[in-house]
C-alpha cells in the first residue's frame, strides 16, 4: 500500500509538472507571436523615424546645427518655441547658408572673375515646392515677427536663431526672384505672371499664388524686424544683395576728420606698393568728415568719399564710433572688401591679401588682436551660441581663456556676396543692439564683449555661417614702456615687448 501511494505520488507529481511544462511553452509561445505582430506594425515607424532622423542630420542647417539645436533657451525661462518651428525643409545646408551646387545665382561660387556670371533661369516649381513645404502657419509667423527682448544674452541668441532662420527664408526668395542675362543679375517681379503661364505646372495655380503672396507679406516684415536700417536707401534686402554682385574688388576705409591725415599718409603708401584698388571713405556727415578734407582726399588717384549717414536709417540709435566699420563694408560698392583703419600701413601690396589661401577657401578673412588680458567667457558662450559648438570656437580665445580680446578690426577681407547674411548680423549688433540702458535694464552688446572688433566672428558663428578663418600671422606690442614717475618704476620696463599671441 506504501509502494503503490509512492509511486502514485512520483506519477501526479510527473504529470504537474508536464502541464506547467506545457503551459510555459504555450505562454512563451503566444508572447512570441505577440512579439512578432508588434515588430511588423513598428518597422515601417522606426524606418520613417530613422529616415527623418538622417534627413534632420543632413538637412541641418549652417554648418554643424541640427534640428536639436535650433532652440531658444530664454535663462532662467523654459524653452522658448522657435526651435519647434523651425523645420530642417526651412535651411540651407552649405556655406553662408546656400548649398553650392544648387541652381541659381543666389547658390554661385564667388569665381576669380568676379564679374563673370552664369545665364540663368529661377527654378520656379522647386520653388515653390519649397515655399509649400514650409508650413507657414499663425504660430511660426507669430513666433519669428514677436518683439525682441531689452538685450542680454537671451536677446542675442534669439536673435542669432532667427537670423538663421532668415537666411534661409532669404535663400529662398532669391531663388526665386533673381536670375541672370547678358552678365548682369536682375530681379524679377514677374512672378505671379510667370506663375500663371505655367499654371499646368501646379495642382491649384489659385492655392499657389496665394502662397507666394502670404510668403512675400512675411517675408517682407520679418526683414524689416530683423534689420530695417537700409531702407530707403535699398528698397529690400535683395536689392542691396545684387547691387555688388558685379562689384569687384575694393579698399573701404572710414574716417572723420581726426582721421584724415592718417588717411592722406596710408593711401599714397599702398599706390607705392603697388595697390591699384578703388578706394571708398566712408563718414557720418559734414560734421564727421568736412568738405575741406573731402576735396583733399578725393584728390588721390582712385578715391571716392560718401556719406553713410544718407544710406543708413539710425531712427532710435545712433551710428558712430567704430560702430560704423561693418555698415561701411555693408554698404560700400564693392562685393570684395578689404577693410582698413585709418592708421593701417602694410609692408607689402595690401590687395594680395585677397589671393591668401585662407581667404579664398572661406571668403572671410580676420586677424587676431595682441594676446593680453586673459579672460574666461566659455560659460558666455554657452549662453549664447547654439550647439553643437563649432571647431572654430573651440580653438576660440573666448573659449579657452587665454583672452577676452580675439579680433582686431583693423583688417577685415570679406566676400559680401556669399557672406551677407551675416554681415546683416554684424550691422545689427553694432546698430541698435549696441548700446545698453542701465536704469531700463538693457544690457548691450558692447556691455558683453569689447566693441566692434568682436562682433565680427561672433556675429558670423550666431548666423551659424562657419566660413571664416583667422590669419595664421601674430599679433603684439612693439616699442618701449616707459613708466611716467620713479614711483612707478619697474625693472625691465624699457625694454619689454609683449608676448605674440
């Protein structure tokens, strides 16, 4: 009885554990199969997901941006909305914001014939493929057209991002409206008419007229937010674009009065040297530069005086200073600008400066300021440039704190061609962002970094335009210190010379 209960008990216990067997196998079974259907349904999501992934990689915009970044982050705030609403279809995706193998004079190389161009039609389908892309809807037009804050760091990233998002939005309306013939570029304002003779082009020529008039009402008030200051002089941002198109190549220069006979010293040493570039002097008025001084300078071989202060509408600020160096380059005549100081003297033909390598491979040529005062603005930075953060910045001395001072302003080379957004920027931040108001609250842009001299790669890594070197030659301080009492004395004073950054 004993033997015949065990063995029962080994077979009940034989057959629990074949059904726990069995009904793992079927569970694991069903989960399997659950697991299956559930990866079917994601595939096609994760595929779209990927692809949109790799399209926001390679459709980021200005150099090294993604979509992540495009963001406003207002300190102490929560993240602003502008980021959300910029899409990757609204960027460029090369240099200065223009891709160089697209079609259009807007997208053409600078060639070593500046004057030579390219008989060409606007794209008018892909175009408008692009404006309908956009999205344009009441909360992105309301976002981009919003007041700007009283300065700051905030207010100079926001601006930097819109800024951005205004290259593209501008890349755009020239591919549209510019074309080329007979070696000049002309803008065409044809386009509803040529919209409508190609009506079988598009789906709903109605929809689509209403588009590109909702586009140009946008479009139109977004630049005059953004930068309003060259009109009437310009009628619209284009036009100031291809007005140098064709420009060539030229030595700008500002002065005053106080700086003329510098002037009357520094230009006959160039001609000596060789230089036989057309020369602008650019001045605020008879009260910054009188006619007495203007018939004297115009007597040399090449040169021209105008006054800025008739092209640049300062309602609300006041151009002056060493502000006026980058509207003197905006608005100058020359696509090609070689900026000088007043005081600037060369060893050598100042217009080879055009054909260095590092010149011709960006389009943007700056020169580094003497190495002293180390100062760490890394965090600053930080606040204020998007990432990810470009190789530039990080070789920055801003960056590494070896310096507060990274740019001397005395020698500027710049294409504005290809660089004119950011050279907008750069206007701007010496125009009406300059200065602050310390009982208002305002914090300028002069009131963060040392004056123009700065403003000009930093304005150039805010629009996200990375095409910018520093001449690899050194800056520093020649001459003997002399120190103005005994009391003051050092050792060694006589005789030191600053270390070259």
């Amino acid at each position: 009885m004993a033997l015949y209960r065990s063995m029962n008990f080994a077979y009940c216990s034989r057959y629990r554990r074949r059904k726990i067997l069995f009904r793992a196998l079927g569970l694991a079974l069903v989960m399997t199969t659950i697991y299956v259907v559930l990866l079917a349904i994601a595939t096609p999501f994760e595929s779209e997901f990927q692809g949109h992934r790799r399209m926001s990689r390679s459709n980021a915009t200005f150099g090294e941006t993604s979509t992540r970044d495009v963001e406003i982050t207002h300190l102490g705030a929560e993240q602003n909305s502008l980021g959300r609403l910029l899409s990757p279809t609204d960027h460029p995706t090369a240099y200065g914001g223009r891709d160089k193998h697209a079609n259009g004079p807007a997208c053409e190389e600078p060639a070593k014939d500046v004057n030579a161009t390219v008989d060409r039609e606007p794209d008018f389908d892909a175009t408008m493929r692009r404006i309908s892309s956009l999205a344009l809807d009441k909360i992105r037009i309301r976002e981009l057209l919003r007041p700007f804050e009283e300065g700051g760091e905030a207010n100079l990233r926001d601006l930097g991002l819109r800024t951005r998002a205004f290259k593209a939005y501008f890349e755009i309306w020239e591919s549209l409206h510019l074309c080329s013939a007979g070696g000049t570029l002309q803008k065409r304002e044809d386009v509803v008419q040529r919209l409508r003779n190609r009506r079988s082009t598009f789906s709903s020529l109605t929809e689509t007229i209403h588009r590109y008039d909702a586009f140009r009402h946008f479009f139109s008030r977004f630049a005059s937010l953004l930068f309003p200051w060259i009109m009437p002089y310009f009628p619209d941002h284009m036009s100031l674009h291809t007005s140098f198109y064709n420009g060539g190549r030229g030595i700008v220069l500002t002065a005053g009065d106080n700086q003329a006979p510098y002037i009357l010293t520094s230009i006959p040493s160039f001609r000596g040297l060789g230089c036989t570039l057309p020369i602008e002097i650019l001045y605020l008025g008879d009260e910054d530069l009188s006619e007495e001084w203007r018939i004297e300078l115009e007597a040399l071989s090449g040169v021209v005086t105008r006054d800025l202060s008739q092209m640049v509408d300062d309602q609300g600020w006041k151009l002056a200073g060493w502000a006026a160096k980058p509207f003197a380059i905006l608005m100058s005549s020359f696509r090609e600008v070689l900026f000088l100081d007043a005081d600037a003297l060369f060893f050598v033909n100042p217009e080879t400066l055009f054909e260095d390598d590092q010149y011709l491979d960006t389009g943007a040529l700056f020169f580094k300021d003497r190495l002293i005062m180390p100062e760490m603005k890394k965090n600053w930075l930080q606040k204020v440039l998007p990432r990810p953060f470009s190789e530039h910045l990080r070789h920055n001395r801003f960056w590494t704190g070896e310096s507060g001072h990274m740019q001397e302003s005395g020698v500027v080379v710049v294409d504005k061609w290809k660089h004119f957004v950011a050279l907008l920027l750069v206007t701007r931040m010496n125009g009406p962002d300059r200065d602050g108001n310390a009982e208002h609250g305002k914090v300028g842009v002069y009131d963060m970094i040392y004056g123009d001299k700065e403003t000009f790669w930093l304005g150039w890594e805010l629009a996200g335009d990375l095409d910018y070197a520093f001449h690899q030659g050194n800056a520093g301080i020649m001459g003997a210190l002399q120190s103005y009492g005994e009391e003051n004395a050092q050792p060694g004073l006589q005789s030191t010379i600053a270390r070259s950054c």
